[in-house]
C-alpha cells in the first residue's frame, strides 16, 4: 500500500472568512495553478508539478476527479517506481505517465 498527498504551497486565509458565495469560489479555486509536491508514504517526495483542475466534475483519463482529487500535470518525476492511486490496466506507476502528463492526486 502507498499512500499518497498533495502538499500545495502554504496560503495565507483572511483573517475574517465572509461566507459570500464569492468568497467559497475562491476557496474552491485557491489551489489552480499552483506548484505542488505529490508525496507518498512515509512522506517522501515522489515528482512535483502544478495543479491544473479542482472541479470535482472535470475529468482525468476519462474519469471524473471527484471531491477527493486534483488533476496535475507533472513537471519533475523524483520517484517513478511510486503507485499511483488511480491505476488502469496499462499505467500503475508514476513513470509511465511520464513528465508533462496528466494524473489525478488525491488532494
């Protein structure tokens, strides 16, 4: 079993959270286009890469993302042997998809 994250850069929240629909927009869509780092268990580093899709309903290889994941376009692989969470029948590992590729990260 590996486990896996996402670790976005750290954001800085107001200090008053208004509860306009504005607002959780925003909240939703912090993370797009931000530099991230998928990590595995224990908390190693495996590739880096920006997130590109937050939107539980957009999809990656035909799947939609769901609450739970981002879509991310990898940059820089430093771990291709690490499972992704999301295998199919022909990619199971982070070096087959390959760098400026697609995968779905669990947030």
């Amino acid at each position: 079993y590996f486990c896996t994250h996402i670790v976005p850069p750290t954001d800085n929240l107001p200090s008053q959270q208004a509860t306009s629909s504005s607002y959780l927009q925003q909240k939703k869509y912090q993370h797009m286009n931000k530099e991230c780092r998928l990590v595995g268990c224990p908390w190693w580093i495996v590739a880096h890469g920006v997130i590109v899709d937050v939107d539980p309903t957009g999809m990656c290889h035909s799947v939609a993302l769901g609450d739970e994941f981002y879509k991310v376009v990898i940059h820089d692989i430093v771990y291709g042997n690490a499972l992704l969470f999301r295998p199919n029948s022909s990619i199971k590992r982070l070096l087959v998809v390959g760098i400026k590729s697609f995968v779905a990260w669990p947030k």
